[in-house]
C-alpha cells in the first residue's frame, strides 16, 4: 500500500472511531418502560441525553410492536408508561 493509501486509512479509522465516542459519550441516561395499548404490552430499553429523551425513545419503540397505523402509535406513545426505571448510563 501507497503511503497516501496508508494515510487515507488511518484518517478514515481516526474518523469512525471519532463518530462513536461522540454517539456513545452522549448518551448519559438510559430508560426502561413497559407500554401498554388496546390490551398489548411491550417493554423497551433506550438511552439518551436526558431521562425525557431516553424514555420518549422507549416509548415510541415499544409502541411500535404493539400498535398498528400511525394514530395508534401516536396515541400508545401519548400514554404514561405502566413502568419507568431510568439511571444513569
């Protein structure tokens, strides 16, 4: 290999390893909820910034499994959660 080729590897492998500290170093909160619509329940775990980010991310996951169509999906994710548990990550 070249070493403009070496170069470009290494910069590529600096950038990658750059974008996942940032995605991981951000996501300070992690939330576990349990959903329950139209006689359905789901759990779900997501992290986040903030505990309102991290739960609303839980929410609209476990939502998805047990709705259908987005009305349905908008009102489960409108519903308090059955059970919240979220600490820090």
């Amino acid at each position: 290999m070249t070493s403009r080729g070496l170069a470009l590897a290494a910069a590529g492998l600096v950038l990658v390893g750059y974008l996942i500290y940032g995605t991981v170093s951000s996501q300070k909160v992690e939330c576990a909820v349990v959903m329950e619509f139209g006689g359905r329940r789901d759990s779900a775990v997501a992290s986040g910034s903030s505990a309102e980010e991290a739960e609303q991310q839980a929410r609209t996951t476990a939502c998805a499994t047990i709705s259908s169509g987005m009305n349905d999906r908008i009102a489960c994710g409108d519903r308090p959660p059955v059970r919240k548990d979220c600490r820090a990550a």
